[in-house]
C-alpha cells in the first residue's frame, strides 16, 4: 500500500513538474518574441504603458486583431526597436483576419490583390499554414519562407533576423509588398517628395527609392526636424502604425498633387497615383488621351498614361478580366501612351482587320496635337509603314525624322504588330 501511495504521489508529482517547465518554455517563448500566447489573451487595455502615447488607438487596435501582443509583465514597451523576425510576423498577419474560435485566415481583399502565381503558391505550398509560430527550430521561419516566397523580402540580405529594424530596411519591405499586391507610384514624383527630407542623401541610390515609395504612399512619414530618420530604429508602436496604413488605405497619409508643378493625379488598376510631367507639352497631351479615347464610345480605358483602344466591349471585358486575374497578357488592338520619366510618346497597333479603321480618329487627333504642323507628314508614315505590315511585306526596324521628333518604329511581322514610340530631338 505505501509503494502504491508513493507510486502515485511520484506521478502526480511528475505530472505538476511537466506542467510547470511546459509553462515556463511557453512564458519563455513569449518573452523572446513579444507575441504573447494567443490574440485576445490580453486587453490592450491591461497593458500598463500605453497610456497616452501617441500610437495608443493604433496599438489598441492592432492587439486586439492578434498581430502583436505584450510581454508577460503587463507592458507593452512601445518604444522598443521592433526586430526583424517581430516586423514579418506583424506583416503576415495583418493580412490576415482573426476569427472568434482564435483561428485565422488569409483576408479575400489580400488574395484578390495578388497574381495568380502567388496565390497558387498559398494554395498549394502553404495549405496548412496556421498563422502560428513554430514550436521546433526558429519560431519565425513560418512567416519569413511565406514572406520570401511571396517576394515581400529576400530573405539572402538578413544574417540575422533578431536584430532591429531600421527605418530603411522597413522602407524595403514595404516596396517589395506594394509590388506584389498593389502598384508602385510614379518615381519621378516619389523622389521629388523624399528630397525635401535633409538626411535622404545618406541613405544609398537603392534605399532612396524604398524610402521615395513609402513616403510617397502616405505609410510612413518624416520627423519634426525635417529629416526621414535614415540609420533609426523603428519601434514596436511605429511598425505597428506603419503597418495600419499599408492595410487600411483609409489611414494613409494623403499627398495632393500640384498642377503648378506638372503634378496629377491617374488612375491605375489599382486605384490611383500621381504623375509628374516633365514639360507642358506632355501635360495637354494627357488630355487628348482622355478626348482621344472618348470617341471610341466605351470602348476604351485610360490607365495610368496609356489610352488602350478595344476592338468592341467584349474584347474590353476579356482584357480586363484577365488582368484581374494576374494575367500579363494584353490584346487591346491599339495603346496610345505617353512615358513621362523618360519623356516619350508612342502609339502601338495590332493589325487586325479593321483596326486602322476604328481607331483612325483617335490616333489622327493625338498626332495632330503633338506633331501640329507635322501632323500630315506623320500619318504619312505611319499609313504606309501600317499598310506594308498588314499586307505581309516583312519590314525591318527603321528610323524616320518627322518636325521635331524621332520617331523609331520596331516591328513584329508575326504578329503584325508595330510601335512608333516618339521622343523630341534633342538641341
């Protein structure tokens, strides 16, 4: 009977000792991470050092979303560096949804804003992702192979992930992330903006850009002293506000374009950016492509600065179908464009039949606003070299001096397909 009662108070006693270590490598882990147990475990409102700070309604609602928690002694610690491995997790999530049972899945708008290749990766590579933290090895390597794989980071440039995120290496995931899932904005523009902060210069040409786009789409901004804060750590509450913004279009920081300045605002498949001409000239020649492609009726859309000209609204529909669906193909009969960073015009047609008859007006108006005097001289040259192409006569690139400009044409026999792509001379 005693070896019995012994027998059963050791095994009792091995039973309370396994819960308590287990507790323990639980509190541990969640030390180390600052991603406390499961979402909703704590209250924002339980953490004992948000009062009053300036980020306290965006931590609150972050917490309460599950993206990061606190640590085991009621604090948040707001003003710590967030580290590397901490930012990618929050990244993850947030494009993510909580539900009531504590699970998660992937938020419809975040798949809906990815190509097909990224969401048959999701699909088939990381069916089984659960949003949690690894309980063998690294306890991040979950969200950073999802996050390399959807090319949100490369992952090759960080030796270590435990270190602090600076403001530049916050600004190069975020690039990478609006690649994937939104659009980038005009880069002219985008450096125009970040060159009015005083310590861009020391920041490299590559982190320049990263920084130019952040700042440009309202996610991130300057300090009060006029500087962007290149070689700063960025803190727990900052990426946690940064982060709100990249999600919530609706918490962005608004940058109005000037029309003084040859600013103005486009739309995009993705919404809308501002572009920057680069003289008067190109300026008026935007509004032609909106005149341009109203006298194609509805058959027709202007995207950021290319006027694309459909055969009929089927064509219209399949086109736009298809790049909603992460498509690269583009069959539009004929695309009028402009290219403001590199200061060109151009015109692209496929030669099918009856596409120079129903697009002869649109073309013959934007010619004749951009080459005035010129205009007949062109359409010329572009009625014979459109003529050769469709009756089979293979045509080899060429040059051709018309006014002002240089108009360069390639040419796809097998497709039928020509570009005149037209730059001013220069001198």
């Amino acid at each position: 009977m005693i070896g019995q009662g012994i027998g059963r108070f050791a095994r009792k006693s091995l039973r309370i000792t396994l819960s308590i270590c287990l507790l323990a490598g639980l509190i541990n882990m969640t030390h180390m991470t600052g991603m406390a147990g499961a979402a909703g475990e704590k209250s924002s409102a339980a953490f004992k050092d948000i009062n009053g700070h300036w980020a306290q309604k965006a931590i609150e609602t972050m917490v309460d979303q599950g993206i990061l928690n606190g640590y085991p002694d009621g604090t948040f610690r707001p003003n710590e560096p967030v580290k590397v491995d901490q930012f990618i997790k929050m990244l993850i999530l947030s494009f993510s949804d909580l539900h009531a049972n504590q699970e998660r899945s992937w938020r419809a708008s975040f798949l809906d804003s990815l190509t097909d290749e990224n969401r048959t990766i999701l699909k088939q590579d990381y069916r089984y992702f659960d949003f949690k933290p690894a309980l063998t090895g690294y306890w991040a390597k979950p969200y950073i192979d999802v996050a390399s794989d959807l090319n949100f980071l490369n992952k090759s440039r960080y030796s270590d992930f435990q270190t602090s995120m600076t403001r530049e290496n916050v600004a190069e995931v975020l690039f990478y992330t609006l690649q994937e899932t939104e659009f980038l904005e005009d880069e002219q523009f985008s450096r125009t903006v970040a060159a009015s902060y005083g310590d861009l210069t020391s920041a490299n040409e590559r982190e320049q850009k990263f920084i130019a786009e952040s700042l440009i789409k309202g996610i991130m901004q300057g300090y009060p002293d006029g500087k962007f804060g290149v070689g700063r750590y960025v803190s727990r509450a900052e990426a946690l506000v940064i982060l709100n913004r990249l999600t919530d279009k609706t918490k962005r920081i608004p940058i109005q374009p000037q029309a003084d300045k040859l600013q103005r605002l486009v739309p995009t498949a993705g919404g809308k950016k501002i572009v920057v001409f680069p003289d008067k000239r190109m300026w008026d020649a935007y509004d032609t492509l909106l005149k341009a492609g109203q006298l194609r009726g509805t058959n027709y859309d202007l995207l950021d600065t290319t006027l694309r000209l459909f055969k009929d609204e089927k064509e219209k529909k399949a086109v736009q179908q298809k790049e909603s669906q992460g498509s690269a193909a583009t069959t539009e009969e004929t695309a009028i464009w402009l290219d403001p960073t590199y200061n060109t015009y151009g015109i692209t047609v496929r030669l099918r039949e009856g596409t120079l008859a129903r697009n002869e007006e649109s073309i013959e108006l934007f010619a004749n606003q951009l080459f005035t005097y010129d205009a007949s001289a062109f359409r010329r040259f572009f009625t014979a070299t459109c003529a050769d192409v469709e009756a089979g006569r293979l045509l080899a690139d060429k040059q051709e001096s018309v006014g002002d400009y240089t108009v360069n044409v390639l040419v796809d026999n097998a497709k039928k397909t020509v570009v005149f792509s037209i730059a001013a001379k220069k001198g």
